[in-house]
C-alpha cells in the first residue's frame, strides 16, 4: 500500500500491491458466517504462545493450521522463557506437532533467544505477529524496536491469562529496515479456510488416511484401523486426532456454507436475467 500524506491534513491511500500472503479467521461478529482478514502481505507468521499456565498445543495448532495457509512462513515463539525454570518438556512437546517450524524459547525482559530473530528482521521483510492475549506480542515489540511503542499490561495472576491491550492492528517500522504488524489478541480463532494448512500442520497424521484394512474405515470400531493402531502405539496421541478432526469439521462447515452462499446468488442473478429478458420481449 501506498500513502500520499496531504500537509496538515489526513493521508490518502494511493495505491494498493496485490495480495501476495493473507491470514484470515472466521468472523466472531457473523455467527460463523463470513471471515476476518487479519493482516495481509507479510512474509512471516510469529505465533507467541507463553511457557506459562496459557500453555495450549491445540490452539498452537490452529495458529499452525492459519499460518500454514496464508502462503507465508510460520515461526512459532515460546515467550516468558525467564519465567520457566525448566521448558525442555514443553519445546519437545511443541516439536511434535510443528514439524519443520523454527521454534524459539524467548523472553523479552531478560533478551534470551531474541539474537535468533535478527535472521528474520531484515529490510522489506513483513511479519505479523499472532497469539492469544498476554502472550507477550507488544512486549516483544517493544524489545525489539528497543523503545516503548506499545501499551502493555500484567498478566492475570489466577490463571496467566492476559487482558486485551492492543485493540487494533498497528505496523511498525524498526531500525533493521523490517516492518511488524502487532494484532489484538484473539480469545477464539475459527478456521475459516483451512486448505494445505491442515495437510501442513498435521503431516503425521496424513500418511496413515487409507492405510486402513477398509477403504471406508470411519476410525473407530473397524478391525485393522491404521489410525487407532498408531493411537495404540503412541506413533500420535488420541487429543491429536481428536484435534484434527475438529479442524477440519471447522473447514468443511466454512467451504459448505461458501457454496450455499455461491449457488443462491447464482440463482437469483439467473432469475434476474430471464426477467430483464421477459420484459423485453414484453416491450
């Protein structure tokens, strides 16, 4: 996007480049009916997850499941480093599920594992960052603009969740020449479209689909299931599966709806035609 500022007045968007990467949810304010664009025309995805009691896998992986699909590249940033003694178990168990995804332990207060982001912070690189409130999202660019840009506020103590601080999307430039887009923290993100995200996010759980004795196999009380024998061997876990297919029961409903919505439309308009033709004829 481009801006013409006009002195002493508002700016003008002049021009608008042509969307290259987009990450969307499905729209809390429509019932599940329409998606949200959150940010487009970046080039990577941070999503802040904290090493704290907000610690959630199956979130993480919406987060994955949307980044994956938004055609850029996601990056998945374990915050509040400082304030885990220990976060071994919790890296490993994120590594399971985020296959080929750089994961980086960080803190933004004390600075550990923030060098390891300077390989992605370069000019005319966009990246958006994405993660459920109190994650830690304005703190980190705070740290990394190395001044205070963004409002911030304390965790809850009871359950380390976090109060909605920022509550609108705002990109910033910082001295490295890159640009951040800091997004308003999400208490529900709905898949709207899941496309190779799902494939992306769930590469483990791909290869077993038809491996099964039935072609038919519904995965539940069928002999020679391929996915309740990797359950039973620990090659992925039942809350995995269970996961999945939520997921993509989430993605079918917003495609099925999609074409509800195209097939009415392309009704009405076929009637609207033939009556303008009728009238014509009638004329």
């Amino acid at each position: 996007m481009e801006i013409f500022t006009v002195p002493n007045s508002d700016c003008m968007i002049t021009k608008t480049h042509p969307r290259k990467s987009f990450f969307s949810r499905r729209d809390p304010s429509s019932a599940g009916h329409s998606d949200q664009i959150v940010a487009a025309n970046f080039d990577y995805v941070f999503i802040l997850m904290s090493l704290n009691m907000d610690f959630n896998l199956r979130r993480l992986e919406r987060y994955l499941t949307a980044s994956w699909n938004s055609n850029a590249l996601p990056v998945v940033l374990l915050t509040k480093a400082d304030l885990c003694e220990d976060f071994d178990d919790m890296l490993l168990q994120v590594e399971q599920i985020a296959a080929g995804v750089d994961i980086i332990p960080i803190s933004s207060y004390t600075g550990y594992g923030l060098e390891e982001l300077d390989k992605f912070l370069r000019p005319d690189v966009t990246i958006v960052f994405l993660g459920s409130s109190g994650t830690g999202k304005s703190t980190l660019v705070n740290a990394l603009a190395k001044q205070q840009i963004m409002e911030v506020k304390n965790i809850r103590e009871d359950d380390s969740k976090g109060r909605h601080t920022t509550s609108h999307r705002q990109m910033i430039r910082l001295n490295s020449g890159a640009c951040v887009i800091d997004t308003p923290g999400m208490r529900e993100l709905g898949i709207w479209y899941a496309g190779e995200g799902l494939s992306e996010t769930f590469s483990d759980i791909l290869p077993l689909l038809g491996k099964c004795k039935f072609s038919d196999c519904a995965h539940k009380t069928e002999p020679g299931c391929a996915i309740k024998e990797a359950i039973k061997e620990g090659i992925i876990t039942q809350e995995r599966w269970n996961s999945y297919l939520k997921l993509k029961k989430e993605a079918r409903f917003a495609e099925d709806y999609e074409s509800a919505i195209r097939e009415k439309e392309a009704f009405f308009k076929s009637i609207a035609i033939k009556s303008k033709r009728l009238n014509k004829r009638r004329y």
